[in-house]
C-alpha cells in the first residue's frame, strides 16, 4: 500500500513538472505584417531575457519565449510595440504581430503679412540684398581671340591649384610617357599567364591544339591583332575569336 501511494505521487510530480515546463517555455516563430504586407528588419527584444533578433525579409522570426515575457517590436518606420506571451502563444507555438506606421508629422507654419490679393503679395515681396557680381560680358568680347596655348603640344594641361603652388613642379609630359610605358610592358609580361589562368591551360592543348611549351610564342603571334588592348579592356569573347582564329594560322604554318 505504501508503494502504490509513492509511485502515485510520483507520477503525480512528474506529470505536474511535465505540464509546467510545457506551459513556461517554447520555442516560438512568429511573423510581421502591416497592412497585409510582410515587414522585414523589424527588431524583436525579449524585455524579460534581454535577447533578441531580426524579422527577415519575409517578415518571419523565431524565439525562445516563456509565460508573460513581453517582447518588443520597433521600427524605424513604425510605431513600436509590446506583446505580452500568453498560455496561447505558448500553446500554438505561432504569434502574429501587425504594426502600424509612423506618421512623423511636422510643426505647423505661420506666414503673416500676407493679403489674399496674390498681386499685391508679389511686390511685397523683400529685395535681394546679396552682392552682384562685379564682371560684365559684352557681345563683343565673343570674337575676342584666345590666347596661345601655355602648355604646349607635348604636354598636358595642368590640373591643381591656379596659380601653381610655389615650389610644386607642374606635370612632366616625357615622365608621364616613362609611365604609361612601363605600364604597357608589365600588361604585356603578365598576360600570357594571366589569360592561361583565365582559360586554363586544357583550352590552349585540347582546344587550340597548341603545345604547352609554345603558348607563349602563339600568344607573341597574336599580338598583331591587338589582342592585349582588347583583353585589359575586358572584351574577353573577342579575345577567344582572336585565339581560335589565329590558332588556324599559326599550326598551318607549324606543319
């Protein structure tokens, strides 16, 4: 008898314990809306755990909530918003929230002065008293000539503060030649790797029917047409018309 009393109370512990942690806790997912639209990126804060997330764009979410935790939705573009995780909410698993949105409105504005004679507002209106410009520019000074260029035929014009600062030499025309020069060589040294490793090297023997060890002179082959220009320029299909066409030629005269 005094088994049966213990494995009742038992039972009766463990069902008690069962259906209150069932009640107290759950995992949740919800969904936002407005107006029947979905709202994403709405901050959802626990006030209670001090946890939180973000809806996705679906307007979707999921938390872990208990009974009475209120969470919090806000928005910039709407209104914030408290709900409190009733027995329901627990129950379902599902929660809904609808939001409203914010009407930021603005401070009235009183214009006094004003008549309802629209024509006798108009030339009541206050001069300008800004500065006017002291320069003028007469019909004639159009067939006026330019003055002769200060810059030459070699060199560029001269971009920076006018009249040039003292002691700051204005851009060199043959080092800016030296440049672009020494950029066009490095392009030219690295495009044969670069366009192998873009197109892989099976492209070149397989397709091309070019030999590993004459890549180099087959692309030296096509350079007539130009091909570097169009490759930097990222014209890549035309790069690939060049390399079948070119191919042709190059192991005809191969054999």
């Amino acid at each position: 008898m005094m088994k049966r009393k213990l494995t009742c109370v038992f039972l009766f512990v463990f069902i008690a314990m069962n259906c209150f942690s069932q009640e107290k806790y759950a995992f949740i997912s919800g969904k936002i809306i407005s107006a029947n639209n979905s709202v994403g990126n709405v901050h959802i804060v626990n006030l209670n755990t001090k946890l939180g997330t973000v809806s996705n764009d679906s307007g979707e979410f999921e938390m872990m909530v208990s009974l009475n935790d209120i969470l919090l939705f806000s928005s910039i573009e709407y209104e914030r918003k408290e709900v409190r995780i009733t027995g329901n909410f627990l129950k379902y698993k599902k929660i809904v929230v609808e939001l409203v949105p914010s009407i930021n409105e603005l401070a009235e504005i009183f214009i006094e002065g004003l008549t309802v004679n629209l024509n006798y507002d108009i030339k009541k209106v206050p001069l300008d008293t800004l500065p006017k410009h002291t320069f003028f520019l007469k019909p004639g000074d159009l067939k006026k000539a330019l003055p002769p260029d200060l810059h030459g035929s070699e060199k560029a014009p001269y971009v920076g503060f006018f009249p040039p600062i003292p002691g700051v030499p204005l851009p060199d025309a043959r080092y800016e030649a030296e440049q672009r020069l020494k950029r066009e060589i490095s392009q030219k040294k690295q495009f044969p790797s670069k366009i192998v490793k873009q197109l892989g090297l099976a492209y070149f023997t397989d397709k091309l029917h070019i030999p590993e060890e004459k890549i180099d002179n087959f692309l030296a082959f096509c350079e007539f047409r130009n091909i570097i220009i169009e490759y930097y320029k990222n014209n890549l299909l035309e790069v690939i018309q060049i390399l079948r066409e070119e191919s042709k030629a190059y192991n005809a005269l191969k054999n």
